[in-house]
C-alpha cells in the first residue's frame, strides 16, 4: 500500500535538513573552538577515522543495491539505514575535527594539483546535493511508493557512491600535507 501523505508530510522536513545542514557545516567549518577560548586538543586522529567510515559507507552501498537486486529487500533496508548512520557518523567527526584544527593545504604540483580539485570540488557539491537525494529515496521506500523510489534510486545511488569514494580519495591525497 502506496503512502503519498507520508511523503507530503516528510517533505518540508527534507527541504529544511537540506538546506540545514550544508549551512550549519559551511559555518562549524569556520568556527575554531580556540578562538572561543576552549583550550581543546587538535583532534587530528579523525581523518583517517571518517575516511574509513567514507570506504565503509561505499562499500555498504554496494552490498546494500546486490541486496535488492537478488530481492532481498529486509537486508537492503537495514544496509541503507546502515549508510545513513555512517553518513552522519562522518559528517559528526569532520565537523569535530575542522572545528579543532587547521585546514589541510594540498601541497600537489602540476596536474596532480587541478585532478585533486576537480575531485575536492565535485565531492563537495555532490555531497550537498545527495542530502535531499538520500532523504527523499529513503521516506518513498518508508511510504513504499517503490516505483518512484526505485526511480530516484537510480539517481541518488551512483551520487552516493561517488560522494563516498572521492571522500576516501580526498583524503589518500591530502594525508601526506597532515602535520
């Protein structure tokens, strides 16, 4: 049984958590906690940390869509939910950490220098645009209205995928210039 209203009535919830969270990340990004007086510790083990949450949720993401498609559809409910907590586990620990430490300066020459911006800059305005991609996929299979879940799937999943993996690649690239 198709549940529209369910939908509806998530709707203007999406559209805010979409709109929240880019702009809450983009302000903690500039907020130091030292600046504030808090004499707090760089937390500089957490990259590694959400990089491998990053390669975890990617790799989530895979088994969860080789689930569905072998009609398992209990165990890719569980693995999606699954990696929309690593989601929010990453997103918890970069905040921490930027908001304890200095930006990382890529220190890549030449053409390394333009390939590791192309990937910063597309991982970061497609993790923008997965969140309501995410949102909505996940409240149409709560409603199972599947068809269109199933539409916008085939969207949000190769997004999702991408965000995931350039994450961890972000990282491999700018962990030598850690101090």
């Amino acid at each position: 049984m198709e549940d529209n209203s369910l939908e509806k009535k998530y709707n203007k919830y999406i559209v805010l958590v979409s709109i929240v969270i880019p702009v809450v990340v983009a302000i903690l990004f500039g907020v130091k906690l030292k600046d504030f007086g808090y004499n707090v510790q760089p937390l500089s083990f957490l990259p590694p940390i959400y990089a491998t949450i990053n390669g975890i949720t990617a790799l989530v993401l895979i088994v969860a869509v080789m689930a569905i498609k072998k009609g398992n559809r209990k165990l890719h409910e569980r693995l999606m939910t699954t990696a929309i907590a690593l989601s929010l586990a990453f997103l918890v620990m970069y905040i921490a950490y930027h908001m304890t430490s200095d930006s990382t300066k890529f220190g890549g020459e030449g053409v390394i220098r333009y390939v590791y911006f192309f990937i910063l800059i597309t991982h970061i305005l497609l993790s923008i645009a997965i969140v309501p991609l995410v949102l909505i996929t996940y409240v149409r299979a709560i409603a199972k209205t599947f068809d269109k879940h199933r539409k916008i799937a085939r969207i949000t999943y190769p997004l999702w995928l991408y965000v995931a993996i350039t994450g961890v690649i972000v990282y491999l690239m700018i962990s030598p210039y850690y101090v």
